[in-house]
C-alpha cells in the first residue's frame, strides 16, 4: 500500500519532488520482507538526484513520512490505492502466466505461510482503511531506526 500512496504516479506524496520542487529525475520505492526476521526487513525509495539538492529531497521526503504517520490520508488517497488494486485485478485476470504464480506463491511455500490466492490478496488490500495506513506507517517509518545512503562523486555534508 506505501509505495502506491508514496510513489506511484503523479499524484503519488513523493511525487511532488519532480514536478513542484523539480529536484528529481525519478522516484521509486518497495518493501523488502524477510519471512525469517521480520527485523531484516526494510523499506526503500530510491531516487535520483543532483548532489546540490541531495539535501533539500530528504527533507521533503522526511516530512512527508511525518505527515503520512501524524495526519494519516485522506479520502482520495484511499480511492486512488484502492482504484490501483483494482486496475491490477484486471490485468492479471487478463495476462495470468505461469511465472506470476510461482513468483506470487513460492516464499509462502518455502516459508511455511499461509498461501492466499490472487483474490484473497486483491481482497485483503481492498479492505485496507485510514487507521491501518496510519498503523502501518508508524510501525515502518521510525526515524531511529532509519538508514539514509546516498552516493556520487561529490562529498556532501548532511
């Protein structure tokens, strides 16, 4: 659900780093879980940026995960996440192959969990609300536990 709502088109939070601000080239962003250790597991947003902005991005990105976790979202957000899932319901009904299954099911299976088919996934995301958005960022976006990397040619001070 996070990265539909952070950086999954242009009216996603993150967005905004390209078209208001224009210091970024892109923006992405994914979660890792380890089945293992759920300690090891981690959420990414990548981008890619100029050095001289480096700076000015983590802010923006910072506050916005403040905002995500203090204020939650909003109706529209709510219907765009929930329109998204929908839109990729179809479009596995249409294009269903071999491969989304294995990769869908295969570390359930390894893992020894629960295996839920593509219509109890589709389902589960679709009963998502503000509170668990909310619930879930906080759990997620602790700012004592984050790492922030960057890398380029230049040495930069943060």
């Amino acid at each position: 659900v996070l990265p539909k709502l952070l950086t999954n088109g242009l009216d996603s939070r993150l967005y905004k780093l390209r078209y208001k601000y224009g210091l970024i080239y892109y923006i992405s962003s994914e979660i890792e879980t380890d089945y293992m250790n759920k300690k090891l597991s981690c959420y990414t947003i990548q981008t890619e940026v100029d050095s001289n902005s480096i700076k000015k991005v983590i802010e923006v990105i910072l506050e916005e995960l403040r905002l995500l976790k203090d204020k939650g979202v909003n109706d529209a957000e709510i219907k765009k996440v929930k329109n998204i899932y929908l839109m990729e319901q179809f479009e596995h009904k249409m294009a269903s192959k071999i491969y989304d299954y294995v990769q869908m099911y295969s570390e359930n299976v390894v893992f020894g969990k629960k295996v839920d088919t593509f219509k109890d996934y589709y389902e589960m995301r679709n009963n998502i609300t503000k509170n668990k958005i909310r619930i879930i960022a906080r759990s997620i976006f602790d700012e004592n536990k984050m790492v922030i990397g960057f890398s380029g040619k230049q040495r930069i001070k943060i």
